[in-house]
C-alpha cells in the first residue's frame, strides 16, 4: 500500500540532521564557504561521521547503514533547506552507489568501509568541455596499455575534487554508443591536474584533466564496458535526492518569502495583501506539494522494490523546476533588494539554477521520462 508519510524514526532523523544543519552549517557558514577550494566545512562532515549518517544509503556488510531512499530524502531535505554544501552525494551515494552496484566483491571490500565511514572522500568525473549527458558525450578516453589502462581528456564540473582522494571516471572504452566504463583513480596520481571553476552557485567545482593516466584492470567497476548500465542506475537515485534537495530548499525559500510578504508594507497593507503577489505565492505552495509527493512516490518506489525509470526523472524534473520557478517569484516579490548579497533569497535562487542543470538538464530528463513511456 502507498504511504508517503514518515514512520517515527524517519521524523526523529529529519529533526536530528536539522538540528545538526543549524548547528554547524547556517546560511553564515553557506555564505563563508562560497567559491571555498575545499567547499564543505569539516566540522559538519565530521559530525556526519560521528552519527553514521555518511554511509546510510550503503550496504551493511561493508560499513553503511542499508536504509532506504525514504531516509535519503528525509535527510537531503534537510540538507536542501539549510543549502548545506557536503559531498556525500558525489561520494557516497554516486562513486560509493557505483562501487556498490558494479564492484568486484574484492573492490567493495577495499573501498566501501572508507566511503561510508566518510574518512575516504570520492567525486565523479562524469562532463565534458561542449558535450551532452548521454553516452555519446563521453569523448574522454581509457585506451588498453599493458595489463590496464591509460586514460586522458578533460572533465569539468568535478565536484569537491580537492577534497577528493579519489574519482570516479566515467571513460570511453569503444565506439559503441554505451561503450564506457568505470574507473576509479586517486587524484594526487601522476598526470592529474586540476583547476577550480566558477559558477553561479559559488559552490565547489573543479576542471579536471588526465594526461596519459594509467590505471589498473582491477581499478574498473563492473565488467568490460558496462560503466554506463551502472552509472545509470546509481543516477536514477542521485536524481530522486536532487529532487529532495529541492524540495527542502523551495520549502524554506517560500516561508521566508511568506513571512517579508507579510512585514513589508506598500500603500499602507502588506505586500501579501495584493493580489497578484498572493497568487504566486498560492501557485507555489501548489507547485511544492506536488514536488513533494512526487518525490516521496519515487523514493517509496525504490524502497519497496518498483522500478524507477519513470519516476526518478520526473521527480528530479518536476522539484528542481518548481525550486527555481518558485525562487524566481521570491526575487520578484522582494523586489530589487532581493537581489543583493545582504538577502538569503538570492542564495536559493542561485543553487536552485545550479540544480536544475547538475545530474541532467530537462531536456535530458524530458528524454528519458519519453523513453521510459514510449519504449
């Protein structure tokens, strides 16, 4: 039977994760950490650890906690709404989720520990330069050398990759279309470089480029040029947790909104008072509500063993819009001082941006909720 609401304990770990965000992340600590090379603040991470809550999503036998995506999205709202910059989902729902999936039993047993325990950091180096998120994008290289591999190109958007101990690679192994692979590879390896970029959320992103990298046989996760089936399946659960963040994120863009609606004046009444301002507002608490059950039914679909296909991109698709549509309004209604650095209505409009372009664009979502009704 269909039930999206939350049983006892997933409340008591929503509450948990928010009192630990309001502790060791408020938005001071967002803004502090905007365009940091590192990007995440130690401490919050370190208290992740202490709590177990950096392997939730991984299995028991190597470290996680095995809990379902029903307690990835309690917690990610929280991390939405306080805009929480960590690289748990890089590391240990993406690389961690890819291992887990795809890995020799040998390579699970070596890494997964050190991802859950969050004392291993991974990101994932997936983009590139001018290409699109589908396989044929990947145009960067893991040519056959001796018993491994060798890899070269350029990735961009890697997130957290300072921090980073290790990436995983999503490289070209074939012609095919879906000929890819999987490769983990450390980042102080000779012929890895990397540089910081720029982007409209201010968060923590890096280029990063493999001149002639080698790697070993065993560093690949799955079998020969089964990388993207894998990758595939761990995105479906990074886009019902982007989905999560913005949910959490929109909902808090739209209280405070709410509340300056209410406070500020214009022509002796409130802002809220005229009637236009008060419809965006309707249509985005409506907007939310069905972002939020879409959510749910995807992470619930996961938990109970239902295929996810369909759902896991409309979720990521219907949340992220909403979360910048409804951040888009906030501006307008706040008017012009919206816009300065001094308001945090701009910090949520800006990651919710970012957020709808990290994991797959719509049109890249649009696609794949086609492909999954019409195939």
């Amino acid at each position: 039977m269909l039930d999206l609401d939350y049983s006892a304990e997933q409340v008591m770990l929503k509450e948990t994760v928010r009192d630990v965000l309001a502790r060791e992340c408020p938005l001071s600590v967002v803004r502090e950490l905007e365009d940091d090379p590192i990007g995440y603040p130690p401490s919050l991470w370190a208290t992740f650890q202490e709590l177990d809550l950096v392997g939730i999503l991984l299995p028991e036998e190597y470290g996680g906690s095995g809990m379902s995506l029903i307690e990835g999205v309690a917690i990610y709202e929280e991390l939405g709404r306080a805009l929480a910059p960590t690289p748990h989902l890089v590391s240990a729902v993406i690389a961690g989720g890819a291992i887990a999936k795809g890995g020799s039993e040998t390579m699970k047993a070596e890494l997964l520990p050190g991802i859950a325990a969050g004392t291993s950091i991974y990101s994932v180096a997936w983009l590139e330069p001018e290409n699109g998120f589908g396989p044929k994008g990947i145009e960067v290289a893991a040519t056959p050398s001796g018993d491994g591999f060798t890899i070269s190109g350029v990735k961009r958007h890697v997130a957290f990759a300072k921090a980073a101990d290790h990436v995983v690679v999503v490289a070209r192994t074939g012609a095919g279309a879906e000929d890819v692979d999987l490769f983990v590879v450390a980042t102080d390896a000779p012929g890895v470089s990397m540089r910081q970029q720029t982007t409209i959320a201010s968060d923590c992103q890096y280029e990063v480029r493999f001149d002639g990298v080698a790697v070993r046989a065993e560093d690949r996760i799955g079998a020969a040029q089964t990388g993207w089936a894998i990758f595939e399946r761990v995105l479906r659960e990074a886009w019902i947790l982007s989905g999560a963040l913005a949910v959490g994120g929109a909902q808090y863009a739209l209280e405070i909104t709410v509340q300056y609606a209410k406070d500020r004046k214009q022509f002796d009444k409130p802002l809220g008072a005229f009637q236009s301002l008060a419809h965006y507002m309707a249509d985005d608490a409506t907007n939310l509500d069905g972002a939020e059950q879409l959510v749910h039914e995807a992470a619930w679909a996961s938990a109970a063993g239902r295929p996810i296909t369909q759902l896991a991109p409309m979720a990521k698709l219907f949340a992220c819009r909403t979360f910048r549509d409804m951040t888009a309004n906030s501006q307008q209604i706040f008017g012009g001082i919206g816009f300065t650095v001094e308001f945090d209505i701009q910090l949520y409009f800006r990651r919710a941006k970012a957020l709808q372009l990290s994991w797959a664009d719509d049109r890249t979502l649009t696609d794949a909720i086609a492909a999954a009704i019409l195939d």
